[in-house]
C-alpha cells in the first residue's frame, strides 16, 4: 500500500510574536515548502485544538506537571489527527520536505542516548528525535505514542523504571523526556517491534559522531535551544554537566564497539 504524508507544516509557540531567531526559522521552512500548507497554533490554538478535536484528553492535557509536556502532547495529536510535518521553532531546514511524504511515518535520530533504562531493558542506545518528524493522518505508530504519554500521566509506576540511576536534583529533565519526550518515543518503538517496521528513522552515516546527531536526515538541523528546560542556577547546570559527561563516556564505550550503524526497527543489542 502507498502512502503519502500530507504537504503541510505544523508548528507551536506561545503566542505570534516570536523572537528574531524563532522568525527567520519560521520563513526559511515556509520559503523552502512554498506548496506546503502551513499552520501555526499559539498556546490559545492550542487549547482550541483539544477542545475541538481531542475533547476527551482535555484533562490530561491540563494535568502535566511541565508546560513542554502539554506541547510535546499536542504534536503528536495534531500530526495524527491532520498528517503533516511538525517541526520545533529552532529547526532550519536545508531542502524542502518534499522528498519525505511517500513514508507513512518519518522520525530523527537524535543522539546516543545516556538511559540506563532504553539499554539494559531494549538493548537501545539511541533515540528518536521529535523535534521534527512526520506522519499520515491517523498513523498507528503515533496512536501508540499517544497511549503511552497518557499512560505515562496516569500510571507513574510506569514510569518509575526509566528513572533509576538519576540523580534526585536533575530528575526533573528525564521526567519530561520519558513521560513525553524523545525517550518516550524511544520507548513506544521498542516495545512494538511490529509497527516499528512502519517507521523511518533518518540514521546518519555513523551514529556515533556528535556532528551527525540532532539532524532531520539531509533536510535540516535543531539548533538546540532548549528553551523547554527550566532556568537553572550555575551551579545545578555545571553539576548536571559533569555528571552527564561522566555516564555519556562509559556509555560510549559500549556505542563504539557496535559500530556505525544501526537498524531502523531493530535495536541495537548492548
């Protein structure tokens, strides 16, 4: 069966006037997609959104402790409810989408990942990206996905596990990225190995190169702002840094020795 993405971009911030940065990403991917539709939702859209086509996951919505988990929620429901592309306001693209919409479902690799979880329970070093991706209306990987962001709200017991290891003081982070975020999302394509086969993931050349990471395949690039996390003071970010470096290197040693690559549905075994 042959699927086609929808032409059109979907984006969100908190209102329209977005800063200088937010607005030359905004005109370069409207530039590049000229043919794409293009939809913009400010936090009242996005309310609307939920009232008008997800009215029953309205309470959920307002339950997450963190605002980014509401909008990382919300990407998911617009792409399954419409089809398109979403795109993060810090990603600019190099080439126009167009030669993604014959996949039924189309994700970044983001990074090798520091979860103790995704490795020792799935043998998953990396993650999925959701700061850029695609999908046909009503794609079953994303139903998936929205099952589990709600499972994730209303079972915390689910999500106890992916949280060992992690220090109290910087859990707030990987609460938001294993509830909603791209360790989510990780999740949901390792424990279904049957609609992961539906799935494209832009792997690049060698995973385990840092200048390949954060990248939407050839199309584009996440500038990584960060705007998500919550202000730290100094000495929580240089203490946060330290200990990520120190879990990243151990676990790069076990990436390095499984080589460059790594299969779209099958994840690498650590």
């Amino acid at each position: 069966m042959a699927f086609r993405i929808p032409q059109r971009i979907i984006q969100t911030g908190r209102d329209n006037n977005l800063p200088l940065l937010y607005r030359a990403a905004v005109a370069n991917v409207m530039l590049l997609n000229p043919e794409f539709e293009y939809h913009f939702f400010d936090n009242d859209g996005v309310v609307t959104f939920f009232d008008r086509e997800f009215p029953e996951f309205r309470s959920v919505f307002d339950s997450f402790t963190f605002p980014i988990q509401r909008y990382d929620f919300f990407r998911y429901l617009a792409v399954y409810r419409f089809g398109g592309f979403y795109l993060d306001l810090d990603v600019l693209l190099a080439s126009s989408l167009s030669s993604l919409v014959g996949h039924r479902s189309v994700f970044a690799f983001d990074d090798l990942n520091i979860s103790w979880f995704l490795r020792r329970q799935y043998g998953m070093d990396w993650t999925v990206g959701n700061y850029a991706f695609g999908a046909v209306p009503e794609d079953p990987f994303l139903w998936a996905v929205i099952q589990n962001c709600i499972r994730a709200q209303e079972d915390p017991e689910w999500v106890t596990p992916t949280l060992r290891r992690i220090p109290p003081l910087f859990r707030d982070d990987f609460v938001v990225l294993n509830t909603t975020g791209p360790l989510l999302l990780s999740r949901t394509l390792a424990e279904n190995p049957a609609l992961a086969e539906t799935v494209t993931i832009l792997f690049p050349d060698d995973v385990r190169s840092p200048e390949t990471w954060h990248k939407f395949g050839d199309i584009g690039v996440h500038l990584m702002e960060g705007s998500w996390r919550k202000k730290e003071m100094p000495v929580r970010r240089r203490l946060r840094k330290l200990w990520e470096a120190r879990v990243f290197r151990r676990f790069m040693r076990e990436s390095d020795a499984l080589g460059a690559k790594r299969g779209a549905h099958r994840p690498a075994a650590v």
